[in-house]
C-alpha cells in the first residue's frame, strides 16, 4: 500500500518509476483519473495484464480501494511489484484529469 503523500511526493521524480494504473470503468476513467494514469478495468487485467510494464512499479487505484486491492494481489502474484494507493480516489488531494486526454 502506498499513501497519498508519498505518490504525490515521489510521482514527478523519475527515479520513483512509478506506472499509475486505473482499474475503474472506462466511464469512470473518463469522468476523472489521476494525470498520466492508464485504464485498465478490473474485469479486463486478467487478459491485459502482458501490456504492463514489468520494470516500473506499478500502483493500483479505484474510488475507494476494494478494485484495486484485488488488482495489486493478482498483479503480484503474475510477478510484477505493484501497490494499492491508500483510500483510491475518494480521499486523493493531488492533481485530477478529466476527459480522455490528460
């Protein structure tokens, strides 16, 4: 689990090589999703997972974390270091996109 002050402390850095994964709906995505994020929904990494990067560390979001605590487990156990953000979306205080451009 990863909290809100260190993704937002370390997300800019590159030496942080964090991968922002949104496991929401894609209308949900589209509503609002943390800047550089990608949209993979819940129901759908079992087949996608190969398209994420293996070298980066990945963090998980939903609204509130039940999606993407399910997400961060089966990314885990496929091999990949992966983390849920704490409390997901319903509770974040950073940057926020809307639309399907960033």
């Amino acid at each position: 689990m990863i909290n809100q002050e260190t993704l937002l402390q370390n997300y800019d850095d590159k030496k942080s090589n964090y991968f922002l994964l949104d496991v929401r709906s894609p209308f949900e995505f589209e509503e609002s999703h943390l800047p550089g994020a990608i949209n993979i929904p819940i129901e759908e990494l079992e087949n996608n997972f190969s398209e994420l990067p293996k070298t980066k560390h990945i963090i998980t979001y939903c609204m509130h974390g039940v999606r993407s605590g399910l997400a961060e487990d089966f990314l885990r156990e496929k091999g990949f270091r992966a983390d849920v953000l704490e409390n997901g979306l319903s509770f974040w205080k950073g940057q926020i996109s809307s639309g399907k451009g960033d």
